[in-house]
C-alpha cells in the first residue's frame, strides 16, 4: 500500500476539519480520534481494513485488516487505551 498519497478532510472538533493523508485508493468511512494518544482510527472499504495514522500524519499502520467486509463505523475509548 502507497502511503500518505490521498488528502482527506474530515470534521474533527467544534467547527474544526482534521486533514491527513491516506494511501491512493483509501476509502475511509468511519473515523474517531483519540486525543490523548494523537491517533486518528479509520475504517477503509476500499482495501477493507482498519488503520491507524498519527495526527501529524507521521506514522500509520494497519490494525485489523481480515474478515472484513465493508467495515464503517469505528470508536475508541482513550480511558481503556
């Protein structure tokens, strides 16, 4: 996968966006942003995966990427890391 190649714009806080650059061919869908830990989790339907990417776009990689079909939504809970 082609990293950081696909800019993305997505809603991040109180009237704010959040712009990160995915793979080329990303299809993000659901997002959630763990603020205390910096990273911003994403489902893909395009390569059916979940990933993670830093909020400085300096790292990413893929969390979970078999037995997925389309995944969409996506949360985290920073209390439990």
């Amino acid at each position: 996968m082609n990293l950081l190649q696909k800019k993305s714009t997505f809603p991040y806080f109180y009237m704010q966006t959040l712009t990160v650059w995915l793979p080329t061919g990303a299809t993000p869908d659901g997002i959630s942003v763990d603020q205390v830990s910096g990273l911003l989790f994403y489902t893909d339907t395009g390569y059916n995966i979940i990933a993670l990417i830093t909020l400085e776009g300096t790292y990413s990689k893929t969390v979970i990427n078999q037995d997925l079909d389309e995944p969409r939504a996506i949360v985290t809970n920073p209390q439990t890391g």
